[in-house]
C-alpha cells in the first residue's frame, strides 16, 4: 500500500521539522557559550597571570637590586655575619624560597640558613650559569619560581652577585579565588542562558502545538469534510449536508463553491432519475420505474402472504392510428388514453394502485389489498368498456379497442420477471380471442405460447419438406359468370399435426419474419402454376390469371418488382397474368414508398389489387394516393349484405367510388346465390367464394379450367 501523508500529519512534520532545527540551533549556541566559558576563563586566567608576573618582576628586581647594593659594603670587608644577617632578613620575606649570595666566580657563601651547608659550593642548577655570567640585573623564570639575580659591585668592580628565588605561586590564592568567582559568574550566565533556551524552546514548541491545532481547525478539518462530502457524492449519496462556511477566504470560497456544486450535481441527479423513470409524453412512469417498484412490492407482500395483480393494457391495433392519423394524433390519444386509465385505475383499485407505460401503447397497472382477483376483474371490465368510448381530438372521433392481460401474484408467478411475461401472454391471448377483451393469465397459455414457439421451428423447414403447398380458388366475373382466374392460398400440412390453418401459421410466418422467405417461394410456385394452366388447359377461354397474396412485410424488405420479374421470367408467365394481393395496413404508413415499388410493378403489368378492402382505417381516400388496378371487398360485408342495409350501402359505395376511379372490385365470400345476385345487380365486377368454388388442388383447378362451359 502506497504510503499516504494526510495534510495534519504534512503539517505536523513541518512544525516538528521547524522546532528540532530551531532546538538544534540552540543547543550549538549553547555548546558554543560552554566553550566561550573557559575560552574567558583561560584569558582571565593568562591575564592575571601577567599581572602577577609583571607585579613580582618589578617587586623582585627592585628588592634584588637594593639587596645587591646593600651587600656590596659586607662583601666588601668579607663580613660574613653582616652578609647572613642580610640573607636571612630576605628568606624571610613573604614569597621568598632561596637567597643566595656567592663570590665572583659563583661559589655560594651564604643561603639564609643559620648553618649553611653548602657554603663553598659552586651553583651548578640550571639557572646557574645564566646567573653567575650575568653583569647586570637578571631575571629568569621556571614554572615555580621567578629567578632574580644582581651582581655586587663596587664601583665596576664585581665583588659577586645575590640570586633571589621568588615562588610564583605565591599570591596565586587570590588568583584562584578571583577566578573561581569569575568563573561562578560566567556559568550562572550560562545557566541563565540555557534556561532561556529552554523556555524558548518550550515556547516554540507550544507555539508549534497552537499553530498545528489552529491549522486543524481551520484547514484540515475544513478540507476534510470537504473529502467526505466528495466521497459521498462520488458514490451516489447526493442527499449528504454540504459543508457550510462563513469564512471570506480561499477557503471559504471553496466550500461554498463546493456546496453550489453538490447542489447542482443533486438537482442533475433528479432530474436524470426523473427522466430516466418517468415516461416523457404521459409523466406517468415507466417501464424501470415500476420493475423496480414491482421487485419491492413483492419482497413486501412475500412477507406477510399478501397478494397483487398486474393488468397489462394493450391498445387493438394502434399502429393504424398512427399511420393513417399522424403521430401527432397518435400522442394525443395516447395522452387521453394514458388519462383514463388512471382514473379508472384509481377509481376501482385504489390510491395505492400504480399505472405506467411500457413504451408505445401498452400500459401495465398494479393493484393489491384485498381480493385482487375481484379487483382485476372489474378494473380489466371498465377498462375495456371505457377505451372503447370514442376519443375525439382535432374535431375527430378515433375508435379503438383495448386488450387486457391480468396475472396474479402468488398464484401465477412468484418473481417480477415471471410476472411480466405472464402478463404479456395474458394480453397476447386477448389479442389472439378477438381483441377488446381481458384475459387471465393461465399455464396453458404458457404452453399456448411455446407452441407458436414450435410452430415457428416447424414452419422455418416446411417448404423444403414439402409440407406446403398451394391451392387454388376460382375467381368469376359477375356479369357471365366465366371463370377468370385463381387465387392463390397457401396450405400446410404438418407431418404430425396435420393441417393447420392459414389464420395461424400465416400470422407466426408474419411475425417471426418468415413470411420473407415463404413469400418469394409462393410466388415462384403460383407463377409455374399459372404458366401450366396456361398451357394445359385448352378450352380456349380468356386467359386466366393468378393473384398471389403479398404479406405488407415483404413490401419493406427486398426488392419485390424484382422477386416478381424474376418469377414471371423464370415461369415464361407474361405480367398480366399476375395480380398481387395487398392488405390495406401493407399500402398505410410509407405511402410515398409504397407508391413508387406498386409503380414499378404496374409498370411491368402485373396487376395490384387491395385485399380485405373496407376493414381498415383507409377508406376510399386512400385510393387516390395510391394506384391500385383493384379492391377486394372484405367478405364480412359479404356475409352481411343480404340482411344489413348498413352493409349493403357500404358495398355499393365502394362499387360506385372504385368505378369512378376506374379500378375493379372484387368481392370474397359469396356463399350464396343472394349475395351473387345483388352484388351482380350492383355492377360488381368479379367475386369468389364457396357458392362458387371452394379452394382446390392445382390439377382440380386445371380441370375446371379446361371445362369448355361456364360454370
Ligand atoms: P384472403 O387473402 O382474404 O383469402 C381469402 C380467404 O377467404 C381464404 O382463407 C379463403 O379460403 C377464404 N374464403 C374463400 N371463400 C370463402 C367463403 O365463401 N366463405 C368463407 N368463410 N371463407 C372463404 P384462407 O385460405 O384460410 O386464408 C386466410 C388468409 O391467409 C388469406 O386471406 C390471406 O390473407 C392469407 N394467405 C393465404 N395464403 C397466403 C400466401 O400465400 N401469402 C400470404 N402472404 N398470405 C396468405
Ligand atoms: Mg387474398
Ligand atoms: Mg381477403
């Protein structure tokens, strides 16, 4: 681990750093002042020394001269007890140690004492020699003793000399003591010194003490909280007190700064969660918001065994709404949608019930309390019956239905993600039985599900198995009742399951994309169909065309005026033999597009008719915009025309309105010689249905053809 210095501990080093150099300093002045001390000691010492020295000398040479003079008579005359008298008067004197008088050639002959043993003896110390030779005062010094010599004279005559020995330790007593005082004197100073060093550094040490406490106080402790701040922001804790400061300094503008900061890092916060959790156009919330509100629910309810139902509300068809209206349109009712359901929401299940959009036109609602199943039934009802109220917006009516899935919580599923899907299969099952309607999730559902799953697996490698294959139903005109051509339908054959409807598979073939491949493949095999027909059948009649369906999936993918040529080609089928078979939600939304691929296909003469016609939103204004050579009219006008004057009207109009634009109307499902008749009488042009043949294989189909009289 890297080592870390926090900013009190930086301090704490620097303050430390300053008072042991500040100590260090103090005690060198300290050693020097010791050093100092005997340095002044030393001096005082050689000086008094001197002084001493300077004194004797003078003391001893004028004594040692008037003593010459004084034996110079007693020398004179030999007179030795005058001579002794003289040499003990002098031993005597204070700081006296030796006196001796000697002859010219430095024979001593008398020292002081009373019997005077080395009388006649020659001085043969080591200062003799300087002595004895000396013709004049002379003064030597050993470390003891200062040597002071004369010669005795009378007249120049030089009788001998006297030698005074004075010890020069004598009055050192005094020196002593007045050293020792000064030296008393010099280590109180000294002592008065390092006690002021001392509380010096005593005072430098609490001053570094204060001074680390007020940079605690007054940097670290800001700074710090300042850190921490910053650390609980840094992971997510945007509601932590900011640190506040009245300080007009740096400081002080950085914590406010600060604070500002934090605020505005919060309030982004906000509203990013905002926006992330709440749907942009209703403000209800949204598909993360209650997946997180659901996970909490339910570890809640799981606890003390209460239950919860999820509706997931699904609008029938409101691609078409946006489509053909404008998605301006589309949001407003989504809106009023979006508004209703919450009323009701809040009317049957509650305050606590909670509504958001899952993204387009699907809306999920949760209600718990009580007996939720009760509650979901009547909330699912009034769902239903309420969206079906007409929505007026931009002074029009839009009518829509509304499919409802419930699950249930336990019963259904125990986790959020289980929960979810069972609602979606929920709602998926309305869809599947009719629409506008609620459905309660049940396992077999579930199994509903995987089996379009499988379905889907299976579908992917009919073709090539040959399990599909395509059948053929008649087409007459209305006015001679002569045979003019064929749809074509697909069928399959499960090797299993044996025939599954064209209502099922088509739909899985649709959704799973499928229908891309199958189409084309269709397509190919209606062409050779039409082009065998076309050479088997020899009644000689008009020639007969084929019209294939054309899922609106195919339109977006691929080329089709290209599949389609290819077809044609590889079939030697000439193009006007061939019509195409388009739902009106195929021909909505991209009309632009659109227009320009059935261009390109009309151009070669392949036919386009539109299927289903009258069950969509786009009404015969649609017809203009679009060019199309035809229109299917729904057979769920058919059923009815005989009895609904409703139905009937909508026919003839869409008879007279395709005429005046110059296109064929066809009508499916004619089951009856009624219909034929009335929609004969109203100049329908061409029809279908089981009155006039059923479905049938292709050679069923070449035989009818080739009957040489109408049917
Ligand atoms: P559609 O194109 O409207 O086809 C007409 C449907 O009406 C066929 O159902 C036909 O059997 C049925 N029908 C004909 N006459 C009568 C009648 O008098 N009464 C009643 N009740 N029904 C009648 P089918 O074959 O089940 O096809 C259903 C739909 O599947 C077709 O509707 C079409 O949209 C689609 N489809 C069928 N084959 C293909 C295909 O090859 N490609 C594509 N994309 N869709 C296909
Ligand atoms: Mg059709
Ligand atoms: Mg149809």
């Amino acid at each position: 681990m890297k080592l870390r210095l926090g900013l009190q501990a930086q301090f704490f080093a620097m303050v430390a750093l300053s008072v042991v150099s500040v100590a260090a300093l103090m005690v060198l002045f300290w050693v020097r002042q010791q050093e100092m001390q005997s340095l002044v000691e030393d001096v005082s010492k050689q000086a008094t020394d001197q002084v001493l020295d300077a004194n004797l000398h003078g003391r001893a040479e004028t004594g040692v001269e008037r003593l010459a003079e004084s034996l110079a008579n007693p020398l004179y005359y030999f007179d030795l007890d005058q001579v002794g008298e003289i040499a003990r008067a002098t031993l005597r004197q204070p700081g006296v140690r030796y006196v001796l008088v000697y002859d010219a050639d430095g024979n001593i002959l008398h020292d002081g004492t009373p019997d005077i043993p080395s009388y006649g003896k020659r001085m043969d110390d080591a200062l003799a020699r300087d002595a004895i030779a000396a013709r004049e005062l002379h003064t030597q010094t050993t470390p003891r003793v200062m040597d002071v010599s004369a010669p005795v004279l009378i007249g120049d005559a030089r009788l001998g000399g006297v030698r005074v020995g004075f010890d020069r330790l004598d009055g050192r007593g005094v020196q002593e003591v007045v050293i020792a005082t000064l030296r008393k004197q010099v280590r109180e100073l000294g002592h008065r010194q390092l006690l002021a060093i001392l509380l010096l550094t005593g005072a430098l040490l609490t001053l570094g003490g204060v001074m680390l406490a007020v940079i605690q106080r007054s940097m670290v402790r800001p700074i710090s909280q300042l850190a921490d701040s910053a650390r609980a922001i840094e992971a997510g804790q945007f509601d932590t007190e900011m640190p506040v400061s009245r300080r007009q300094d740096e400081l002080g503008d950085l914590v406010r700064a600060f604070a500002r900061m934090g605020q505005s890092v919060s309030r982004h916060n906000r509203d990013i969660r905002r926006m992330a959790y709440t749907d942009a156009l209703t403000g209800l919330g949204n598909r993360l918001s209650f997946r997180e509100f659901l996970d909490a629910r339910l570890l809640q309810l799981d606890d003390i065994g209460e239950q919860l139902a999820l509706l997931f509300a699904d609008i029938d068809d409101f691609k078409r709404i946006n489509d053909t209206l404008g998605h301006d349109v589309g949001d407003e009712v989504l809106l009023q949608v979006a508004h209703r359901i919450s009323r009701v929401a809040e009317d049957i299940g509650g305050a606590d019930a909670r509504v958001a959009r899952f993204g387009g036109d699907e809306f999920v609602i949760l209600v718990e309390g009580g007996n939720v199943r009760e509650i979901a039934t009547a909330l699912a009802e009034r769902l239903v019956t309420v969206l079906a109220e007409p929505i007026a917006t931009r002074g029009r009516q839009v009518f829509m239905g509304t499919s409802v899935g419930i699950t249930l919580f336990p019963d259904d599923a125990a986790g959020a993600t289980a929960l979810l899907k069972n609602g979606d299969i929920a709602m998926y099952q309305a869809k599947v039985a009719g629409k506008n309607c609620y459905r309660f999730y049940s396992r077999a559902m579930n199994e509903a599900v995987e089996r379009r799953v499988h379905l889907e697996n299976e579908l992917r490698g009919a073709w090539d198995r040959g399990e599909l294959r395509l059948v053929y139903q008649p087409v007459y005109r209305l006015a001679d009742q002569m045979l003019v051509g064929a749809e074509a339908l697909l069928r399959w054959r499960h090797r299993e399951q044996g025939v599954i409807a064209p209502s099922v598979f088509i739909d899985v073939a649709e959704q799973s994309g499928l229908i891309e491949t199958i189409g084309p493949q269709v397509m190919r095999a209606a062409c050779g169909d039409a082009a065998r027909w076309e050479r088997e059948a020899t009644s000689g009649l008009s020639p007969l065309f084929v019209s294939v369906n054309v899922s609106p999936r195919q339109l977006r993918s691929g080329d089709l005026a290209k599949m389609v040529e290819a077809s044609l080609r590889d079939a030697g089928l000439p193009a006007d033999r061939l019509h195409i078979e388009l739902t009106e939600t195929a021909v909505i939304g991209d009309e632009a597009h659109v227009s320009q691929l059935l261009s390109r296909v009309r151009s070669m003469g392949v036919k386009v008719w539109l299927d289903d016609f009258g069950t969509g939103f786009s009404g015969l204004s649609h017809l203009r915009r679009v060019p199309v050579d035809g229109v299917k009219i729904d057979r769920s006008f058919i059923a009815d025309v005989l009895r609904d004057p409703d139905d009937l009207a909508l026919t003839s109009a869409i008879i007279a309105m395709a005429h005046s634009l110059g296109i064929t109307v066809v009508a499916e499902g004619v089951e009856k010689e009624g219909q034929y008749a009335l929609l004969r009488e109203r100049r329908c042009d061409l029809a279908q249905g089981y009155w006039l043949g059923h479905p049938m294989e292709l050679d069923e189909f070449i035989a009818l053809a080739a009957k040489p009289v109408t049917a």
